[in-house]
C-alpha cells in the first residue's frame, strides 16, 4: 500500500513555458502533500506544503507566483512552474501523508529540464 | 535551524554488514526515517522509529537510536549489491511537522 505517482516522469520544455507536474496518491487519501527539489548529488529542499481544500504554505525564498500549488482533492496535488527558465530545471518530487501523518510517502520524482 | 548530519559515502563487500550514520540537532524530534533513493528515483520509505524507542529491527535492517547522543544508525545485515543506493536519514521536527534531510549517504557493495 501508500504508492505515490508523478507524471510526467520527465519533461523538456522551452524557456518562457509553463509546465504542470501532477502528484498523485494511488490507495489512500492524502491529507497533506509535500513538494521537494533535488539538485544534483543534493540532499531534498522542501519547497511547499499542501493541505487538501486550502493554500499551500510555502517556504522562505520559494516564490508561490513561480510555484503554483494546487491541491484540490484527497488524491490530487499539482505544481505548475510557470514561465520556466534554465535554472528551474531539477528533480521536483511530490510526497503525501494520510491516515497515518508519521509517515510521508514519496512520488518516483519529475526530471524537468528547461531549455 | 535543525541539522541532520550523515556521512557522505561508505562501501562494503557483498555480503558483509553495513551501518550507515546519522547525527541530528533537534531535542524535540518525534520520528525518524531512512529512506533510501536508486538513481533517477524518488524516495522509498525503509523504516522509522519513534523517538522514545531505542530500537527498531526488520528483516535486514536494524534501527539503533540514541536518543541522549542524537544519533541514528541503520544496520543492513548481509549487504546485497542491490541495496547500493543514497541512504537518507531525516527527522521529523516536533515543532512544525516538517521532515529535515540529511545530505545522504552512498552505499557502494562490491561484488
């Protein structure tokens, strides 16, 4: 039990572009999802927090107008990194907690790569 | 801020035990994690243990903490070359919920 899914798994696109990066929990509801970057060799940076029905908290010196963060069901939490530029491109990966909030499972990650 | 401290790389043989390290800063802990990530992956949750509990033990993997010294350690008896991977080690801070990461540490096994 507690899969995660991303899609796309990877994505390239050109700078000036909008990309929208799905986080989905497969068998069980999610009250909060997390939303991570990896550069790398790197450790995990927390880049948002998403309670389901209300908006994301985001952490200091992540721009919320360049991340936008939607989670608008149990199952369902997106990252929408709008007007992309070279220095976006990383590992974006999503995790989500439930029944269960000591535990937070992680999506497989999405390679984003700006052009 | 909360520090979570791992040592970069270790390498083992096959078959051989290894312990992988980690020291943290925050007293007020309640959970502590190892992941483990595989190139290109995301993260797979291996084990937690709370943080009134001194250890932990699944199949292969043992869990010790000690809670006076801060420090959190991962045993994997008979170290296969699949476990080669980054081992993460992160703690749940009490005070805001929030898992901080260690910088990870790389698992070579030899054959």
């Amino acid at each position: 039990g507690a899969v995660v899914s991303q899609h796309p798994s990877w994505v390239i696109c050109k700078s000036g572009t909008s990309v929208k990066i799905e986080c989905r929990s497969l068998d069980f509801q999610a009250t909060t999802m997390f939303w991570y970057r990896q550069f790398p060799k790197q450790s995990l940076m927390l880049m948002a927090t998403s309670n389901e029905g209300s908006k994301a908290t985001y952490e200091q010196g992540v721009e919320k107008d360049k991340f936008l963060i939607n989670h608008a069901s149990l199952t369902l939490s997106t990252l929408t990194v709008t007007s992309a530029h070279p220095e976006d491109s990383s590992f974006y990966i999503c995790s989500a907690s439930g029944r269960a909030p000591e535990t937070q499972y992680f999506g497989p990650g999405t390679r984003l790569l700006v052009l | 801020g909360e520090d979570v401290e791992q040592s970069l790389f270790l390498s083992v043989r096959e078959g051989d035990s290894s312990v992988i390290n980690c020291t943290y800063t925050d007293s007020s802990s309640t959970y502590l994690y190892w992941y483990k990530q595989e190139p290109g992956a995301g993260l797979q949750l291996l084990t937690y243990i709370f943080s009134n509990m001194d250890m932990k033990q699944d199949q292969r993997l043992t869990v010790l903490l000690n809670k006076k010294d801060k420090h959190l350690s991962l045993r994997i008896a008979d170290t296969q070359t699949g476990d080669s991977a980054i081992y993460f080690c992160a703690e749940k801070d009490g005070n805001t919920g929030k898992l901080i990461f260690g910088q990870g540490t790389t698992l070579q096994v030899k054959p």
